[in-house]
C-alpha cells in the first residue's frame, strides 16, 4: 500500500515517527514488502535539541519521511 501511495521502493528508506503501538509495525512491513528499507529512532527526537531529528534523518539517508 506504501509503493503505491507514497511511490517508495527498492533502494528507499521509509521513516515515520510515532510509538510503536500505533502504525508503525503496518508501516515497517509495508515498506520491507515493497523492496525499501526503513528507519527507526528509538527514544526522544528532540533529544538534545530540536536538530536531532532532522540529524538522525541525513544520517541514515531517509528518502521517504511521513
């Protein structure tokens, strides 16, 4: 369902910021279904500063990030 309504696959890195009892684990297997990768921050994203998100995101070289 990811492929077709967020136009991600093979060679993507999906990441979606939420607890893990919402729609995370749908979405991780979504994304591995269609051939992307995905990428998961566990624990606070504004830790230490409001930058560490959008740090962790160039990190990991997310190219689909909802």
């Amino acid at each position: 369902m990811g492929a077709l309504m967020q136009d991600f696959g093979p060679g993507d890195r999906y990441f979606f910021f939420s607890t893990t009892a919402r729609m995370v684990w749908n979405r991780v297997v979504a994304s591995l279904l269609s051939g992307a990768g995905f990428a998961i921050l566990d624990g606070d994203p504004t830790y230490p500063n409001l930058a560490a998100h959008c740090k962790f995101v160039a990190e990991t070289g997310v190219t689909h990030w909802v």
